[in-house]
C-alpha cells in the first residue's frame, strides 16, 4: 500500500531503483559505509533515486522501479531515507 501522490509534503517524489526496509542487510551495509548512523535510521529506503515530476507524468515520465516519498534526499540520490511508497495516478 502507498500514499497517493498528492499527499507526498516530505519533499520531491523519487524514482528508485530498489526500495527496502532500512534495517535489512543490505541497506544498512550501504548506509554504514556511508556513514549514516543506524540507530537514526528508521523505515524504508532507496537507492538510485531520481525526482519525479508529478506534473509530466500524464506526458510520458513514469516509474518503472519504486515511486517513494522520502523525507530525507540529502544523499544526491545515491541513497534516500525515510522512504514511503506512493500510488501514481496516471
């Protein structure tokens, strides 16, 4: 299940490659040697995100991975946290 994408107010909507819980293995082997503490780590993650413009989606843009709201981006895509899956609309 997912929030639609309306409701996505954590920041811009992501495209990721792979979508898993934090704590799994292995994210929290990418997020350790990122040195992202795990202890503030909660939730889903991303990896190989890309924004989505949710506006262009009707003209073609789409997401074939995992689309995902995620409250923290500050990774330039190589890793994104606090990840919750989302439901386009197209």
């Amino acid at each position: 299940s997912g929030i639609p994408a309306g409701e996505c107010n954590t920041g811009s909507i992501q495209c990721c490659d792979q979508v898993q819980d934090a704590k799994s293995e292995h994210m929290s082997g990418i997020l350790s040697a990122l040195g992202i503490d795990l202890s503030s780590v909660s939730g889903l993650a991303g990896t190989s995100c890309s924004p989505i413009d949710v506006l262009a989606l009707g003209g073609g843009s789409s997401c074939t991975q995992a689309p995902v709201c995620c409250n923290n981006n500050t990774y330039q895509g190589l890793i994104n946290i606090g990840c919750v899956p989302i439901i386009l609309q197209l």
